[in-house]
C-alpha cells in the first residue's frame, strides 16, 4: 500500500519530534511512509474561525497533493477529522471523495488498517490517558461515558499491551480540554478553565505521563502544566509506542 504522512502544521512547527516518532514507528510497523514535501495546513483554522470560504483553496491542495496514495496517516485526529467531515465543501469529485476516505488518525490506521492491538515493550509509569473530543466523538476511536460505563479505544488497548504500564483510573474519563482550536483564543478564560480542571483531576489521581493521540489537545494541557510546574511529563502517544517498540 502507499502511504502518506501528513505532519499538521503546528506540529511541524512546535513539536517535530512528534512528527519524526509517527514515521518511525510506521517504519517499525514495517509501513513506508511518504512525506510529500508541498503539503500545507489542512484549512482547520481558518474553518474554525469562521472564514471556511477562504478555506477551500487550501482544501483543494490537500487533495492534489494525497489524492495518489492509499492512505494519509497523521498523529491528529481534529486534522483528520476536518478532511473528512468538512471537505464536503469541495465538489464531490473523485479525488476529493478518495482523500476524505483515505485520511486516517495514526491510532485508528493502526488499529482498524494494519489490525494491531497489543505492542511488544516496556514502560513502566502511570500513564493518565486523554480522550480528545475529535477521535472520541467524532472518529469514534473510544467508548463515550454518556453510552456507556466501560472504558475502552484503540490507544487504550495498545497502551495496556506495555508491561509495567498503569493506566490512570480518572474521575472525569472523557471530559474536553478546553482547546477548541481557536476556541481557546476567542474564549481563552474559559479554555484555560476547562484545562485546569482537566490537569487536576490527572493530578488528583497520580498521573505521571500525560498521553494522547491529538497534539492539539496535548499542546494545551502541556502549557497548564507548565505554568504550575506540576509533576507531568505530555508525550504523544506516538513518542511513547515508538519508543518501546523494537
């Protein structure tokens, strides 16, 4: 199959090593990647700011630029999420409907493509697990606490496949972290509300690393702990399977 890796362009240009750990465990998972060096934003930004006309020009280079491979795999469920529910916007060609279908979050291409649940390695910490609104509610990679009691997703399996793993039991399991993509600049008091109240219930509960499959999301919450100089690393969970795995 051919692959394409999309980076999302804040983390290509805040957390590259992000990036670089999504195509190596690829690599691992014994896919070849390719990085196709004219690819841009996927148009989320401007879609979420209300300005999703002046958007689609950069829609329709998204799908010039992937419309030739079998997948788009990036480590942002909310990017693939807008390819694939809000590129509608575009004539409903060939190529369009092929891109939308083609995207996928690196955890769910995981889990649903390459059809793996468990992972050989180690890491011995207790890993507070955060469940960002996209993947959960949109690409349906997780359980939602309003269906269901039972606490279960892609990352979730795969992370409870490490040996010395401990997952955190949270109080609140799937509650948002207040990004919201401009969201948290149009209503940063209540963004930054909503990630303390995130951050503490991790930290009410142990929490040592702060783990998703969203760097948006992370990106947020990273910024909250810093500022409390609280005792929590934020990995992707790209950084921590690619590091675990041989």
């Amino acid at each position: 199959m051919k692959v394409a890796l999309f980076v999302p362009c804040y983390i290509d240009q805040f957390y590259p090593q992000v990036g670089i750990a999504t195509l190596q465990l690829l690599e691992k998972l014994g896919v070849t990647a390719h990085f196709p060096a004219q690819q841009t934003c996927c148009g989320q930004p401007l879609a979420n700011s209300g300005c999703e006309r002046d958007a689609l020009p950069i829609y329709q280079h998204f799908v010039q630029t992937f419309q030739d491979y079998d997948y788009v795999v990036a480590p942002s469920g909310s990017c693939v999420y807008h390819v694939r529910k809000h590129f509608d916007k575009l004539d409903q060609t060939a190529a369009v409907q092929h891109v939308r279908g083609a995207a996928y979050d690196l955890i769910d291409f995981i889990s649903t493509v390459l059809k793996v649940d468990t992972l050989p390695g180690a890491f011995p910490h207790k890993v507070g697990l955060h469940l960002s609104c996209h993947g959960q509610r949109g690409l349906h990679q997780a359980n939602e606490s309003e269906m269901t009691p039972v606490r279960d997703g892609q990352l979730r399996r795969l992370l409870a496949s490490l040996d010395g793993i401990e997952l955190t039991h949270l109080n609140r399991n799937d509650e948002c972290c207040g990004f919201g993509g401009t969201f948290c600049v149009s209503e940063a008091g209540i963004s930054a509300r909503m990630g303390q109240d995130r951050v503490a219930d991790h930290v009410l509960n142990g929490t040592q690393v702060l783990t998703g499959s969203d760097m948006s999301c992370l990106m947020h919450l990273e910024g909250i702990v810093r500022r409390a100089k609280m005792p929590i690393r934020v990995m992707h969970a790209a950084e921590i399977l690619n590091g675990v795995v041989a």
